[in-house]
C-alpha cells in the first residue's frame, strides 16, 4: 500500500512542476509547448513508477513480524 502512496505523491508533484512548465512554454513557443507537455506527461507516469520502487524499498522497509 506504500509503494502506491509513493507513486501517486510522485506523479501529482512532477505533474504539477511539467503543466507549470508547459504553461511557460506557451506563452514562449506555443507550437512546442504541447509535444513538450505529452511527452513529459507520459515520462512521469513512465519513470515514477521505478522511481516510488526505490524510495519505498530504500527508505521505508516494511514491518515483518
């Protein structure tokens, strides 16, 4: 159950930092914001996933009785 609140703090906080990016972007090349947004979109839904794996084998160990 750790390993999923991992992931989805990790998701919704590079999320947040990629739409705020994106929207930066627009307003600087709106042409490029969009594939920029997508692919960093489907990096962190990609990458957070081995990412929230090691943070929770490393840092949080599971009670074993």
């Amino acid at each position: 159950m750790s390993l999923l609140v991992v992931y989805v703090v990790i998701v919704l906080a590079v999320e947040l930092m990629a739409v705020e990016l994106g929207l930066f972007l627009d307003t600087l090349a709106p042409t490029f914001a969009v594939p920029m947004g997508l692919g960093l979109f489907f990096a962190v839904l990609v990458l957070g996933w081995p990412l929230a794996i090691y943070i929770t084998e490393r840092w949080l160990p599971e009670k074993r009785g």
